[in-house]
C-alpha cells in the first residue's frame, strides 16, 4: 500500500523542473502524484505530492532532489501536518 508524502521545495529560476522530477522518480516504486509551483521573485517555490511505498523511499527521493545545489530549500512532510492558510 502506498502512502502519499509531501516536498516542500524552493528552487531557482534557472533549474528546470524536469530535473527535479526526474530525481523523484528515479527511485523505484515512487510516483509524482501532483505538483504546485508559484513564481515568487527569482525563486519557484511549490510542493510535489509523491507517492511512496514507505518512508525509507521517500527519504531517498529528499536526498537526491537535495543533491541538486540550484535548490535552495528542500523539506519533506506528511499530508497530515500540511496547514492551508
């Protein structure tokens, strides 16, 4: 069963997200299920909802998206703890 986790990114406006998506599914078993990126000054910030089989996979995913140095923010988290607002 799969579980749904979430990336908080900041990244600049030089990277393309083609690398960062292909970092997350590089990993086995781990799928993109949506993304939500905003322009803000010369940065992009956003969340990616990846969908993981267990937490030892998506940490893997954090570790290689923050191997890019072009991000300058990585952080995961769970659906749960995502405020709105």
């Amino acid at each position: 069963m799969s579980k749904t986790f979430l990336l908080r990114i900041i990244y600049r406006n030089g990277t393309t997200l083609h690398n960062i998506t292909s970092a997350v599914e590089s990993v086995k078993g781990v799928r993109i299920q949506r993304l939500n990126f905003i322009h803000k000054g010369k940065d992009f910030v956003g969340t990616i909802a990846v969908e993981a089989a267990n937490l030892i996979d998506f940490d893997r995913v954090v570790t290689l998206v923050r191997l890019d140095k072009s991000i300058s923010k990585v952080e995961g988290f769970s659906e749960g703890t995502f405020c709105y607002g």
